[in-house]
C-alpha cells in the first residue's frame, strides 16, 4: 500500500510539473502573437504569389485591445530572418487591404500599434508575410518553426484572437490528421487536421508544440452540411498549414521578391464534375472520368511533345495515381523548377510514359493563361492598347448576367451590341460572386487577370466584374458568369501548371 501511495504521489507531482511547464511554453510564446487590423480595404482581393516572458500572461490580459475603426482582423505571429522581424499570416487576412499607406496595422502584446506592408504571400496556400515600416519594440518576441515531423496524437496549442475581440485565447488539443487537402480556391495541400478549437480571428495565428516551436499556421475551419442548405460548425476540425511548407513559403517569399518558387510546364488539366454546383463532388471511381490534358499555352517547355495527346487522361504523376487534378496539383507542388515530371497516361487506348520539362513561373506566364482564357470564351477578344483589361465582345452566348445579390436562378445572357461604345468591358475583378460570399481578385492588368482565372479556375466557373468602357458609372457594373465547360448544367475543372 505505502509503495502504491508513493506511485500515486509521483504521478500527480509530475502532471503538476508537466501543466506548469506547458504553461511557461505557452506564455513564452504570446509575446510573439499579434493581431493583424485592416483599416483600409478595397473592393476586391489583391492576388498573392502570382502578393515572452514571465510578465507575459500579465501584460496580455492587462487592457481590452481597442480596434475601432478597422475594417477586418486577423491574427500573426513574428519570426525573424537574418534579423529582421517579420509577421506571418494567412492571406486571406489581408488580401483585401488597400495598397495604401496606413491600411495594415498590427497590435503587440502591449496592445501597442505598428504599421506593416505586405511583402508577399501565396493565395494557394494561403500564406502571408509582412513587414513593419517602422522600428518594432522591444516588448516584441519572435517564434521558431518547428522542423520535427508533426506526429498524430502530438499535443498542440492555438493562440489568436477569435472574432477579433479575445486576443491572446488559448487552446489545446491534439494533432489528428497530416497533409490534409483543403477545398476552395485557397489552401490545398500539406495541412494539419487538430482538435485544438479556432474560429473567425484566429486566422494566421500559430498553433504551437510542446516545446513553443510553430507546428502550424491556424488558417480554417470546417462546416457540415444539413438537411436544411445550412452548415453546422465542426469545432473539432480545425486546420492549420505545416511548418515544413510555411518554412518553403516563407524562404521563398524573403529570396524571391515575395513570390513563392514555381515549376511551369504550361499544361491544362481537366475533369469534368457532375453537375454545375460549386460544392459538386468531382466523379473519381472510374477510368472514364480520369483527369485528361486539356491542352499546353504556346510557351510551354515542352509544347511540341505534348500537343499531340490533348484529351489523354492522366493516369500517374512521378509515379503516383492521381483521381482529380487537385492531386495532379499537389504532385506538381513538390516538383522544383527546372526538373522534369513523368506522367503516366491513356490515349487511344494505350498507355503511355511522358518526361516533361520545367523552368520557373514567372509573372508574364500568367499572361499567357490570361490570353487562352479569353480565345476559349469565342465571345471576347483582348484589346491591348489599355493598360488595364478591356474586353471588345464579338458575339453572344457563354457568359450570363447576374444581378449584383441574385442567387444562381435563370441568368440572362450577355447580348452582342453592334454598338463598338456598348460592346467594350473593362474588368474590374474575376474570381466568385456569390450571395453569401464573394471570392473576387482584382485586375488591374494582364497578370492579375491570368492569376485569379489561375487560383479560381478549378471550381469551373469565373465570374467577371465589368463595367462598360465608355461609362464611370458604378451603378453600370455588372456581374456575368462563365461556365469553363461551355454549359451551365455542366462543371468543368480546370487546372493551370
């Protein structure tokens, strides 16, 4: 009895010491969290990558964090390269800021306020780095990646600011599920599935090991359908991307003028879904609906070896079976620019193996998806002596009005004017319009243009945002949605790489 009592005494005396220590992590690790305010903001996103002490708990919970007059927030967190800080974030934080001084603020622990720009980001994935205009203060702490491995059962801790009005929550759960493949036009592949609860406002925010290192970055949530077309929030399904892709993205950003490293193959991948929801399940469990190669942009490396099998479907890449081309996509994710790929593919009847080469995207590319896009329309031609993207339409059909709040009801079609004034359309924006959400990336030119077509062109559907050329008008603006496959019952993905 006495040695049982000692085992007993033992255990409850380590839990004590394993809750104090997992508390100093913790408090170790807030001076690091920021909360990330928007008080400049624009109609439209703007394209990324294709843009702690003792006294800690103290200070953080000393005052209520004044953020009147901001637009949105967020969370972040800081960490340093050759000694300089930067804040990390999700994207999706700050995409929408004006390109404006004085439009992204971040508050410290102290609940003091710094002024930060954005270096770069990459909407894929979500990701976001900032950098402070000014001197950041000393009260200012810095977090380190993890490189371990994140291991399933891992305890980990989420801290942010749930609906910007909490700062500096914490919560714990465990890691229960890696490399997770998230759905939208956002966010793909290399996330980690987690217990640990976060909501509106965490986003960006660390989700932090036992050891105080980042595991990940707290960037969504996830839904579930009901009976009713509602959703139902899954607090215990929460995602946040890994540290090994967050060093790759923040690496890169940092040496490539706020890009993320690409390979470009110039190849159009496609499927066709079974029918024109946007939440339609992609048809997967049969050689009929594989993924097939749409076609290869002109500047493609390999373009002469691959314009012969348009239409093969994509059996492998680099070996592994792939069912739809958000797999595709994250097989191509892993390959550097500069090295080849091998698909394994069906044409004809036969199977066959291609070698393709790669060289780095680079902004001008997105031009060319740009260009593809609109011949494929058959209703628009790019009229090039306009900075900014003007649109001459030549015939009618393809793309369907909506009213600025309709829901997806009868679209009336987008009529050919004879009219040279009336048949002009700048686009102002592309990407999503929906009545509950809207996913627009601005156009100021070619390359932006190119890029949301990129990010939003496997949902099938683009939504343009015009306004006719000859008018100032805003009540003149105008939405009109294309369906990728030609059809409106019809969904067809398609993939940029």
């Amino acid at each position: 009895m006495k040695n049982i009592a000692l085992i007993f005494v033992f255990n409850v005396l380590t839990l004590i010491s394993f809750s104090q220590t997992i508390s100093d992590v913790i408090e170790g690790a807030l001076g690091a969290v920021v909360t990330v305010a928007v008080y400049k903001s624009d109609f439209a996103k703007k394209t990324l990558g294709f843009r702690g002490e003792s006294y800690a708990s103290t200070e953080a919970y000393a005052k209520a964090l004044d953020l009147s007059g901001a637009k949105s927030s967020g969370s972040g967190f800081i960490v340093s390269k050759s000694n300089k800080k930067y804040v990390i974030t999700n994207a999706h934080v700050i995409e929408n800021a004006s390109s404006d001084t004085g439009s992204i603020f971040i508050f410290s622990i102290s609940r003091k306020k710094y002024e930060v720009k954005i270096v770069g980001g990459d909407s894929f994935y979500d990701f976001a780095v900032l950098e402070f205009v000014g001197k950041p203060g000393l009260e200012i702490s810095e977090l380190q990646f993890s490189d371990a491995v994140p291991r399933v059962g891992e305890s980990v801790y989420a801290i942010g600011n749930p609906l910007g009005e909490y700062p500096y929550t914490v919560t714990d759960g465990i890691i229960s599920a890696k490399n997770r493949a998230r759905g939208g036009t956002t966010g793909k592949f290399g996330f980690i599935q987690t217990t640990a609860t976060v909501i509106w406002g965490n986003s960006g925010g660390p989700l932090i090991d036992k050891t105080g290192k980042v595991a990940g970055i707290n960037s969504q949530i996830a839904f579930a359908d009901t009976p009713g077309e509602g959703s139902i929030w899954q607090s215990q399904i929460n995602f946040a991307l890994e540290s090994a892709v967050s060093i790759r993205l923040f690496n890169d950003i940092i040496s490539n003028k706020g890009k993320v490293k690409r390979a470009y193959f110039g190849l159009i991948f496609s499927q066709i879904s079974r029918s024109s929801s946007p939440k339609s399940e992609v048809i997967t469990n049969s050689d009929e609906h594989q993924p097939v190669i749409d076609g290869v942009l002109k500047n493609a490396p390999s373009f002469e070896l691959i314009q012969q099998y348009k239409g093969a479907k994509v059996l492998e890449v680099n070996s592994e079976s792939v069912r739809n081309v958000e797999e595709i996509m994250g097989e191509f994710e892993k390959i550097a620019p500069g090295s080849n790929v091998t698909l394994r593919i069906k044409f004809n009847g036969t199977e066959n193996i291609l070698t393709l080469k790669s060289r780095l995207f680079i902004e001008s590319d997105h031009d060319q998806i740009a260009i593809d896009f609109i011949r494929n329309t058959k209703i628009f031609e790019l009229d090039n002596e306009h900075p900014q993207v003007v649109l001459t339409q030549k015939a009618s059909g393809g793309f369907y009005l909506r009213d600025k709040m309709s829901e997806l009801k009868k679209l009336k079609e987008l009529k050919y004017s004879e009219d040279a004034e009336n048949s002009k359309f700048i686009v102002l924006a592309a990407g999503i319009y929906n009545k509950e959400s809207s996913s627009l990336w601005k156009t100021e030119n070619l390359h932006d243009f190119g890029a949301a077509i990129r990010i939003n062109s496997l949902t099938g559907i683009i939504d343009l945002c015009l306004i006719p050329y000859s008018s100032l008008n805003p009540e003149d603006i105008q939405f009109a949605r294309y369906y990728l496959s030609g059809q409106e019952d019809i969904l067809k993905a398609i993939l940029f790489y």
